[in-house]
C-alpha cells in the first residue's frame, strides 16, 4: 500500500504560517507599526485604501536599513532582535520573530524603499510570493517606506473571506489605537482614502485616552499600585458612564494584549455597580520584568501568559474595589430625595438624629468610619449579634430605608442603626437557599424560553445540565438552542438570559468536583439584586428577614462583609 503521510512542501508550509500571522488587512498594519517602534521612529505617516485591501502603506524616520539588510527582511527567521536562547524569554521589542515582513511578502505584492545614514543612497525593493523581483538604488531620505499592494491576491479563497470595507476598517482603527495608546511619544498621520482621518501628536496618557473615546476625563478615574516588582497604572470608567461596548486596552509591557483572566478580575471589581448589559472602559497599563512574560502562545503576541497573574489580578481588583467603596460612600446630596421616606420614622428617636447627623457632611464621613463589622470572637459582638437575631425574629414588621438605592437601614430597640449592603445581602440569600435546596417551589411558563447557543456552549450548558434541573431550572437542550420551562420562583425571569450566558461562559467541564458550587456562585451573582435597583419597602422587609435567616449572614461566600453596626453612643 503506498503510504499517504508526506511532508508538506516548502512553500504551502510558508503560506500556512504566513496565514497564522497575516489575518486580515489589520494585521499588516499591526507588523508595520510594531517594525517602525522598534525603528526608533518619531514621526510616522500611515495611507490606507479601500480599508486596506488594495494599499497599506508606512512611512517612518527610523534608522532605516542597509541594502542587505533590506534584502534579508523579507526572510524567514531573520531579525535583529535574537542572538541567543535566553533573549527570546526576554523580550524587550515589538517584532522579534522575524516572521511579520517575511509573511506579509508571501500574501501580498510588497515594496520597500529605505536608507540608513551609513550609506549615501537607499534602496527600492519590488517583491512577490516572497521573492524579489526587482531591486534599484534610489535618493531617498533616512528611513523606511513599506507599500503592502493587493493583499491575499494569490490567494482568493482568503481574500472572499474578509469582510466588508466597513469592518476591516474597524479592525484597522482599533490596532491603530493600541499602538498609539502605548507609543505616545511618536507623532501619527493617517490617512484613508487620500484624506486625513487622524492627526495624533505627543500626548500624555490622559490626553490620548480622550483623544480615543472622544470624551472627557470626569468620566474615568486614575489607578495606581506597586508591588513586589510590578508596577501597574492606568484609568478605568466610573460605573455611572458605563456602556453596552467598553473601550478596553489591557498593556504588558508596552503591547495590548488579550488576557481573559485579567479582564475578569477587572470586570467583577464592579459586581453590583453594572446593569446586566452594560461593561466598563478600561485602559490598564502593567509593568512587569520580561522574564516573567511568555510572548510565544500566539503568533501574532496579542496573547501572553504571565507568571504572576494571580497577584496582578488582585492587586488590579482591589485598587478599584477601594477607589469605588470611597467614591459611593453614602454622602448627604444622596439622601435629600429621602425626607419623605422618614416621615414614617417620626417617633423613632434614633433614626431621626441619624438623619439630621447625615445633613453636616463633615460628619458622613466621621459616621461612616464608625461602622464596623460583627466578629463572631469578640464576646460584645456575640451578644449584639443574639439581640440583632431576636430583634428581627420577633419583630412582625421591621421599618427600613433605602439610600442611594445601594443600602437599606434600619433601627435596632433605638440602641444600634444597622446599614446592609442590598446587593451582597441577595446575592448571600440566593447563595444559601440553592446551597441547602429545600422546598424548591418552580414558576412554569406558559411558552418556553429560548437561548440560542453555539457548539461550544451547548456543550458547556450540557455538562451541568442535571444540577440545574435540580436546582429547579428546567431545560431540553436541543441542537443550537436551549430551552427553559420552569425556574425557582425567587428568580426574576428578567434575569434568566443573562444567567444562562454566565453559566456559558465559565465553560464548565464535566464531572468536575467543584461544579455544584461555582454553578451556586454564577446564580446566585447573577440573579441578585443590583446596585441601582429601587426598593420598596416590604421588599426591603422581606430581605432583611431572608438575610437572618441564612447560615452565615455576616460575610458573602467570598468573605465580604454583608452588614455594618453602629451604636447610638458613635452617632452623637
């Protein structure tokens, strides 16, 4: 039988790789760019045509090349960035590879013009499929012009699969924007279509965020934090301004990159701040030795592995979880709207000073400072806790006041005003009663609810199919789609789409030891109350009672503290 395994030949080998880093027009400039930086270029002038599928085109006044040096460009493997093993776990460049020029050249008709100051003329180089057809001495100015002519025209199948002019030119825009955001001491030009589109000069990293989102800055806050080595800073937006499609630009090391782990930890830093379809915008920015950085997962480097991402993650969460608990403290301008809900509290004494005490903002913040936590091994918390519990297992009807839709308050024996965090509170009540799963009372629709999946996601849902059932949302996956006929009766049927789509994305792997628990955790987060969310007041009743009733009201699974004290002899 003669044998069907064979080596490929040399050039489908070449066009496979040049396939994996030339994905589309966006990538070219991309390659460019990155080469140009490395050129040590200040000014740079990019012309794009037909959102780059007929011309891309880059001048700079880097340090250019010499002849030779231009000729081994296009080459496989050639670079000037690599003399030994250990620089590659080192990388301090943007093109280091020796791939970018040599791929570009294979999928495309490319010319390069260049000068270096050693040499009194410069050179004019015609390529195509990877080869030089042509090579003539010009009089040109110190630096580098590289014309990317008619890209994937050898290869129509690759080429039918870009998209409109319309995307590609989005895809161009935003690689444009992650390499200015990071070299902002570069001056850029740009041009679409022979008319200017961009004119980007030096700026500060504030002044280039604006200059991208195009708005102004008391829409973002600054982050800063140090640690170990790592350095991190940037800006992120406040939760009042968030938007259904965040700008979001995470940098190591001068280069944007995609890291779906850091992105977590930035995104749940703001759990109950964001409506369910909402996200936030982002510009981080860290710094961290090269050493500890793999550029090598992904040809073209939009993707790394970090040794340390579990203390970056922290240290980028905690930074914003603090600046956010300082900025949403409750403050005097949140309570005027609420007079009217304390005329109900008119012969409770405490209640009232703790009112007319928020009016002098001085003392907000004093008060605020006062509140504390319940430690179970402290003996006096021990006994407030047991009078907290009787109180409210007693108590027929509990008055309560929401403030700033974020906390609800309320009196206890006009000794201590308690302050519960409404989002952390459901989201902890939610937590227990799938946890223990007694008396599960399901709400049947009348039609069901339909999820469209992908393939990769219905086998994410099906892998925890059973435990949903049990937890009484019972679904018939079938092909593309899911379908919902019933859910707990204290689900909001509004909410069950958005947690169907974070069960998806947590990608759970069947038989896994801990999928009972995250899937809880994913629920429960889900489904809760958000920050935002008007409470009326027999719903506020209704929490506080479900709260005390819990195993653990204290602390949320993730060890957050659920409710605050403070005692009358700190309100005076």
């Amino acid at each position: 039988m003669k044998n069907v395994i064979q080596f490929l030949p040399e050039k489908v080998i070449q066009q496979i790789a040049a396939g994996e880093v030339i994905e589309r027009p966006s990538s070219v400039l991309r390659e460019l760019l990155e080469n140009a930086i490395d050129a040590n270029a200040k000014m740079i002038d990019i012309f794009i045509k037909d959102s780059g599928k007929t011309l891309i085109q880059l001048i700079d006044d880097g340090i250019g090349m010499s002849i030779d040096d231009a000729k081994m460009s296009i080459q496989r493997y050639a670079t000037s960035k690599i003399k030994k093993t250990d620089d590659i776990f080192r990388i301090k460049t943007k093109g280091f590879r020796g791939e970018a020029l040599a791929s570009i050249a294979l999928i495309s008709q490319l010319e390069i013009q260049t000068k270096n100051k050693e040499y009194a003329i410069g050179t004019h180089i015609f390529v195509e499929e990877g080869k030089i057809k042509k090579q003539i001495p010009i009089n040109t100015l110190i630096g580098t012009r590289i014309s990317v002519k008619n890209i994937f025209y050898k290869f129509p199948a690759r080429r039918q699969f870009l998209k409109s002019s319309q995307i590609e030119f989005k895809h161009i825009i935003y690689e444009f924007y992650k390499i200015i955001l990071a070299h902002r001491n570069i001056t850029y030009r740009f041009y679409h279509n022979d008319r200017m589109i961009f004119y980007f000069k030096k700026a500060s990293l504030i002044e280039r965020i604006k200059e991208i989102i195009k708005n102004k800055r008391k829409n973002l806050f600054p982050i800063l934090v140090k640690k170990n080595k790592i350095f991190i800073k940037g800006f992120v937006s406040f939760p009042d301004f968030s938007i259904k499609k965040g700008n979001q630009f995470l940098l190591v090391n001068q280069r944007c990159v995609t890291h779906l782990f850091l992105h977590k930890k930035i995104i749940h830093a703001y759990d109950g701040f964001l409506k369910d379809t909402k996200t936030v915008s982002y510009f981080i920015f860290i710094f961290i030795d090269s050493s500890l950085v793999n550029w090598n997962i992904h040809p073209t480097k939009k993707e790394v592995k970090l040794d340390k991402e579990e203390i970056i993650g922290e240290m980028i969460q905690q930074e914003i979880k603090n600046i956010l608990f300082n900025q949403y403290k409750v403050k005097n301008k949140e309570l005027e709207n609420c007079n009217i809900f304390f005329k109900s509290f008119k012969n409770d004494y405490l209640l009232n000073n703790f009112y007319n005490q928020l009016s002098d903002q001085k003392k907000v913040i004093q008060l605020e400072n006062r509140f504390h936590k319940i430690n179970e091994s402290d003996d006096n918390n021990f006994k407030l806790k047991k009078k907290l519990y009787d109180y409210i297992y007693h108590k027929t009807k509990i008055k309560t006041l929401q403030i700033n839709k974020k906390y609800i308050i309320f009196g206890l024996n006009n000794e201590y005003i308690i302050l519960v965090d409404q989002h952390r509170a459901h989201q902890n009540i939610l937590f227990e009663f799938f946890l223990r799963k007694k008396n599960l009372i399901c709400q049947q629709f009348i039609f069901p609810i339909k999820v469209s999946l992908m393939k990769k996601e219905f086998i994410s849902l099906n892998n925890v199919k059973n435990d949903l059932i049990n937890f009484g949302f019972h679904l018939y996956i079938c092909n593309d789609s899911a379908y919902l006929y019933s859910v707990p009766e204290n689900i909001n049927q509004n909410m069950l789409i958005k947690i169907i789509q974070n069960i998806i994305i947590y990608n759970f792997v069947k038989g896994e030891k801990n999928n009972k628990k995250k899937l809880i955790q994913i629920i429960s987060k889900s489904a809760s109350i958000k920050y935002g969310t008007k409470l009326y007041p027999e719903k506020m009743e209704c929490i506080i009672k479900d709260l005390f009733s819990c195993h653990n009201p204290n602390y949320t699974y993730l060890g957050d503290p659920i409710f605050f004290v403070l005692s009358k002899k700190n309100i005076f």
